[in-house]
C-alpha cells in the first residue's frame, strides 16, 4: 500500500498486534470452556470464573490501550478540502445511511491522496453529496484513512469548498489510503488461542469431570467400566494420565489406600511426575507432566497424604457447610511451590482451604 508524505508505516501485522490477537483468543476459549466446564462438574468457583475471566482481560485491556489513546486524542486534526470520486450506499434501515465514500484529499501544505472510509449519512442531507462535489473533511496527520466529512464546517472552510473548483479530478496518481482489513494470519490466530485456551482448560480440569461419574467411561473405549459388585479398585494407566476408582464401601481416606494407589503409577520402577492430582471419596486422578513441559510439576509419592483426612475433616466440619455432600483434595504445581486445596460443597455453598507441600494449612475460604 502507497503511503503519503509524512504519514508512519503500517503496523497491521506488528508481533504485538498478533500476540494481542491470540491472548484474546485464549481467553475467550479459557471463558467458554470454564463455563462449560464448570457446569458440568457443578463447580462455582470455575463457573464464576468463566464469567469474571473476559471482564478483568477486558479492565486490562483498556488500561493497557489509555496511553496510546491519550497520545492520538493529542494529535491535533488537519482541515482540507476533498472531491467525492465515489459514493455508495451500503445499506442501512435507519434514517442515517452508511456510506462508503471515495475521496481525493487536497491538503493545503501537502499532496493529494486518495482515501476510502465509510460515514453515516442522513436521508435529508443524502443529495447534498455527490460525484464530483466539494466537502471540507478533518482526519489526523498520523492515521490519514481515518477522514471524516465536516458536516457543519466554520464559516470560513464553509466559503472554500462553496468557491472551490477543480477541472479535473487532483491526485490521479496519489497515494491510496484505507483502514487495514482484518488479515488472515489475525484470524489464524485468534483461533489457535482460542483452541489453546479451552484446550487447558479441559487439561486441567479433566480429573473433575472423570470424578463425576466415573462407571461413564468418559476416557473412552480403553477405559474398563468395574462391574457393580466388584470390591476391587480399578486402574487405567496411560502415557498422558491415570486413574483408579475404588468399588462400594471403600474410600480413599481409609489408611493405606491412597498410596497403594499411587504405587501403581510407577513405571519401570521409577515415579512418575504429576501435572495434577485429585482426590475424591472413591476417584483418584493424575495428570502426568508430559516430557519437555517446563512447569515443575510434583512426586505424587511426596504429598502429604497423612494429613488428609484431617484436613477433610477440617474442612468439612469447620468452614460452615452444613450436610457436606461432596469433598474434593487437588494438587498441582504449575509454578512455585506445591499447593494443595480441599474444596466442600454443600447445600449452604462451597467452601475451601489451602495448605503448602507439608500439609500445614496457609487459606481458609469459608461459606459466605
């Protein structure tokens, strides 16, 4: 695209620009997902979540854009004059009428360029514009496809373009200035951050939505569904994940459990590595840190089981839920140090707390 005299180059496929094109996307699929997520699993903490994740990305957003705002709102607008070379109406079912205008613009101390943009018009002031005609426009030095058509110029621009005549059409050869349609790699890749986005979120929270009906099979044909009557637990090991679902009357709480489960994760003698890890009454969960993923990641081996029934117990008899119905243990260590949070729903609401990788609790989050 020609670029006129004095105007800085275009910035449509800047890496910032394409970066802020797929961090909103990712939001926008974390949002989805969350909701859909959390819906599912009955989770309000995730669902709220997936309702408060667009409007603080969006707080940040129009924090981030106040300074380059505040610097265009500076810049003073030039006043020219500029011959209609075309105009069309593109629709419109109001009394304005959006119309896409075709200008050359004659700016006093520079030279003509040529420049598309579209402009509400009114029904009554419609015929006022016309192929050849005269308009006084206003449009600011840095950014010349943002022309705008002065419909109530000053007396003086007012008298110019009224005495104003042009033999033939200025600026022939004249730079070409319009707004910079949305490109393809912009739209590649808003979609790819979208699909990462709702991708994680379904990563991380996949052991939620085994634990909600684990005879369902969600993981597929591979998974075994443990028949009504056995008492023995059930084991799934993959590359990429594992579980192991206890039959009736038995619970994870019970002494030797919880780590006979974990024993069976081992591979080749050597313990794997998690990603995340949760506990409920009868499901355990694990999702295994994929090799070349720089997050930490944690020894399942290394949590502090022995503290978890109590921290069960505190959490279900302390934090105001009266008739708890569910309890839930997580752990995970995408960065920092481990953390470990016992969530408890009830009818009175969800409740939570938090310890560190000793088992000492550090957050108390009761029903509000």
């Amino acid at each position: 695209m020609p670029t006129a005299p004095g105007a800085p180059p275009s910035t449509h496929h800047t890496p910032v620009r394409l970066a802020r094109g797929f961090l909103t996307g990712a939001v926008a699929g974390a949002s989805l997902a969350a909701l859909v997520v959390g819906t599912i699993v009955e989770s309000v903490p995730l669902f709220v979540t997936g309702l408060a994740l667009p409007l603080v990305y969006g707080a940040l957003l129009f924090l981030a854009g106040a300074p380059r705002r505040a610097r265009e709102a500076a810049v003073v607008p030039r006043t020219a004059l500029a011959v209609i070379v075309t105009l069309e109406a593109v629709g419109g079912e109001s009394s304005d009428v959006p119309v896409r205008f075709g200008l050359t613009v004659v700016p006093d101390d520079g030279a003509p360029f040529r420049v598309e943009f579209t402009q509400d018009v009114n029904l009554v002031e419609l015929p006022d514009y016309r192929p050849r005609g005269v308009v006084v426009v206003q449009y600011p030095p840095d950014r010349p496809w943002q022309v705008r058509i002065v419909k109530r110029p000053t007396p003086e621009w007012a008298d110019r373009a009224a005495s104003a005549r042009f033999d033939a059409v200025p600026g022939a050869g004249a730079a070409r200035w319009a707004e910079p349609p949305e490109g393809r790699a912009d739209g590649l890749v808003a979609l790819l951050g979208l699909l990462v986005g709702a991708l994680a979120v379904i990563l991380l929270f996949r052991a939620d939505l085994f634990g909600t009906d684990p005879s369902s099979g969600r993981d597929g044909a591979t998974e075994p569904r443990p028949s009504a009557s056995s008492t023995a637990p059930t084991t799934v090991v993959s590359s990429a994940s594992g579980t192991v679902s206890l039959g009736p009357g038995r619970s994870f709480l019970d002494k030797g459990e919880l780590a006979r489960a974990l024993g069976s994760f081992t591979e080749g003698g050597r313990a794997r590595r998690a990603l995340t890890l949760v506990v409920q009454e009868r499901m355990l969960t694990v999702v295994f840190l994929p090799s070349g993923t720089p997050a930490p990641g944690f020894a399942p081996g290394a949590l502090p089981r022995d503290r978890f029934p109590a921290l069960v117990e505190e959490a279900t008899t302390t934090l105001g839920v009266r008739s708890p119905q569910t309890w839930q243990i997580t752990a995970d260590r995408l960065t920092g140090s481990l953390v470990v949070r016992v969530v408890v729903t009830g009818p009175d609401g969800v409740a939570s707390l938090e310890t560190n990788g000793q088992g000492e609790v550090v957050r108390r989050a009761p029903v509000r």
